[in-house]
C-alpha cells in the first residue's frame, strides 16, 4: 500500500513539474543543417565569473508571443553580427557563433533561442544590446515604445486564455486599456498641439527616427494655422476628417483615427506606413478584446452596438485577420463604403498596403504570415499544455 502511495506521489510529481518546467518541450525543435563544429582552435569568448544565472521569472505559457519574441530578437542579433547577408528564415548557427561579436559560443544556446524554448541571461541580453541597440525591448513583456512591442503586447493580451494568478477576465481589460494609452502616447507627435518633448520615449523621432515632418514629406502645412491650434504643423497636415475622430480625453477613439487615415493621401514615407499599419492593426486587436469581455452579448450584436466605430472596426478586422482576398470582396467594399464614402476606392487601396506591409515587416524578424495569422486569428486551445503548444504558437 506504502509502495502504491509513493508511486502515485512521484507521478503527480511529475506532473506538477511538467506544467511549469517542461511546457515548452513539446514543441519538436528543428535544427538547422547549418550548425556544423566549432573551427579547431578556436580561442574562446571571455565570459567572466559564471555564478548564478539569475533570469527573470517569467510565466511563459500566458504569453503565446514568446517564441516570436525570440525569433525576432535573434533576427536582430543577426543583422548586427551578418548585416545583408543574414537570412530570417534560417538559424545560421555555424555564422553566428563565429562572429567576432556574437554574445555567445555556444551552438546549443543559439538554437535554444532559435525556438523560444529559453530566457537568455540579463548578462547575454547586455551583450546582445552592444550588437543590435534596442534589441532588448523585444524580450520586455510590458513595453509599448515601438510598434513591434506594441504590437507583441496586442497579441499577449489577445491571445489571454488562462493565468495562474487572477481570472483573465479581470486582466484583459485593463491592459487592452494600457495599451489604448500607449496607442495615444505614440501619435503625440501627430495629433497634440504642441510637439512632445524630444526627451519623451513616445516621441516619433525615438521611435523610428524620424521628425513628423520628415514622415510626411511633400506635404505643406496650411499657412494660417488657427491661433489655438498650438504649434505642431503635423497635425494640420494630416486630413481633418481623420484628426476630429481622435479625442485626447477618450483614448479609445485613437483606433478611429487610425482607420479614417486610409482615406487620406499621405502614405508616401515607407517608415510612416509601418508606423500606421502595425499599430492599426494592434488597435484592432485591442477592440477585439474589449469586445471579447465586454459582457454575455454575442460579438455580431457587439458591433452593432459600436455605432459608426463598428463598422470601422469590421473593415480593419477585414484588412488584418480575414482572408487575403476578403478585404476587396463585395461584402467589405460595402462596408468600407460606410466608412469611407466616395473614398472608398483610395482607403482600400491604402489598407491593402497597410495588410502587405504588416506581414512584410514582421516576415522580414523572421515571423511568416502563417504563424503571425496564427497569432492573430480567432481559435484557440482553453488546455494549459495546449495552448502554448497549438499552432497559434509555433513558428
């Protein structure tokens, strides 16, 4: 009896262990034929007192976006170390490791970062930030300064079927509601009165490096500016039917205006259709979620209850996680008729180069369309196993 009673104690054991050590090795690792030995007499990197490792605590299977956040990472790792000569879609271990700069040596830890199936070291992450500055801000599971990260954030919460700590009903929100904030935060430089302060982390210049000006390139300013307009030339230049949507005291309304920019002329800078296709497409999501908790009513009569921003909503929802070939189907060209009126033909055109330029930007860190429409996709697995493991997290 002691004997069935110890041997039932080692299997729940076991799988306690499984659930909080070993979920991400269910995931098969695929390894690249690139990773060939080290060159013989190789001197070694220097790497210091090894002592404990010290890693942040991270419950990875509530954040489906981790292994994308690695590949992305890695991705950028690469660059700094091979420039045009890395490949996004292939480990290039062997490569790697032999760059004179590569924060590591080993073949075995590149790979483990490959697949997301570890958290580097805050030591290797230091080093990773002297190859690819700003690299780091990948891995921060509550950073909003860029559009990638805010986008990462859109899908983590998105994606929040389960917690180990809290009900994800009484998290979603309110982080779908932090982010809403970032979303404002990030088109200061466009829509305040006054430009941000050049210290400030959301402001357009140190986020792609780039002045307002600069991104709306070609166009003018009007020559009187109303007297209490303040003085930030880019936000007269963008069109007023998109600027009055937006609401400085409502930060839900920045997905408004983000989707009534389609109707305007004033994608000319590929950097600034970046900035505006991803995080439109993270605002979408971030609806999405508002809509997903926002009580027992179904999602259909959801948007109904939306008004005109329901109808906004459906025609980005088409340009993002629908179909490739939805958005120009007759069913969203009514809809974006709605929207858009006698633009309709000009905004559809634009939210066509906004889907393209989404999956170019992230297939270009390493992220297919595939995955990524996993990610963004309606399904899900409820199982905590399952849901770190289903195909919304595979790369």
């Amino acid at each position: 009896m002691r004997i069935q009673e110890e041997h039932g104690s080692q299997a729940t054991s076991y799988m306690r262990r499984h659930v909080s050590e070993d979920i991400g090795q269910n995931q098969a690792r695929s390894r690249s034929q690139d990773a060939g030995p080290g060159a013989p007499g190789r001197a070694q990197k220097p790497s210091g007192p090894r002592g404990p490792k010290k890693r942040p605590i991270y419950r990875l299977w509530e954040y489906a976006t981790w292994r994308a956040r690695m590949r992305a990472w890695c991705n950028q790792i690469k660059v700094g170390l091979l420039q045009d000569e890395s490949d996004p879609t292939e480990p290039q271990t062997y490569r790697v490791i032999q760059a004179p700069t590569c924060p590591i040596d080993s073949q075995s830890t590149w790979l483990t970062w490959w697949e997301g199936e570890a958290i580097p070291r805050p030591s290797h992450i230091a080093a990773a930030e002297k190859v690819a500055p700003g690299s780091s801000e990948l891995l921060d599971l509550s950073e909003m300064r860029t559009c990638i990260s805010r986008h990462f954030l859109a899908l983590d919460i998105v994606n929040t079927r389960f917690r180990v700590t809290g009900r994800p009903s009484d998290y979603r929100p309110p982080q779908a509601r932090r982010l809403l904030t970032g979303l404002n935060g990030a088109w200061l430089s466009f829509l305040d009165t006054e430009p941000p302060a050049q210290t400030s982390r959301y402001n357009v210049v140190n986020q792609l490096g780039h002045t307002a000006d600069e991104l709306l390139a070609g166009y003018v300013p009007p020559t009187e500016m109303p007297a209490w307009g303040g003085g930030n030339p880019a936000r007269w230049m963008l069109p007023p039917g998109a600027v009055y949507e937006h609401n400085w005291l409502e930060p839900i309304t920045i997905p408004r205006f983000l989707t009534m920019l389609a109707a305007s002329d004033c994608f000319q800078h590929p950097r600034f259709v970046e900035l505006w296709a991803i995080d439109l497409a993270s605002a979408t999501l971030t609806i999405r979620t508002l809509i997903e908790t926002g009580g027992k009513c179904p999602p259909g009569s959801s948007m109904v209850r939306m008004g005109f921003a329901g109808f906004m909503y459906m025609v980005a929802t088409s340009a993002f996680v629908a179909p490739r070939d939805h958005l120009n189907g007759p069913d969203a060209r009514r809809v974006a008729y709605v929207v858009y009126g006698d633009n309709t033909e000009s905004a559809l055109e634009n939210l066509n180069l906004a889907r393209d330029t989404y999956y170019n930007v992230f297939a270009g860190l390493g992220i297919s369309e595939t995955a990524l429409r996993a990610l963004n996709g309606t399904h899900w697995e409820e199982t905590l196993d399952g849901a770190f493991s289903a195909a919304r997290a595979r790369l």
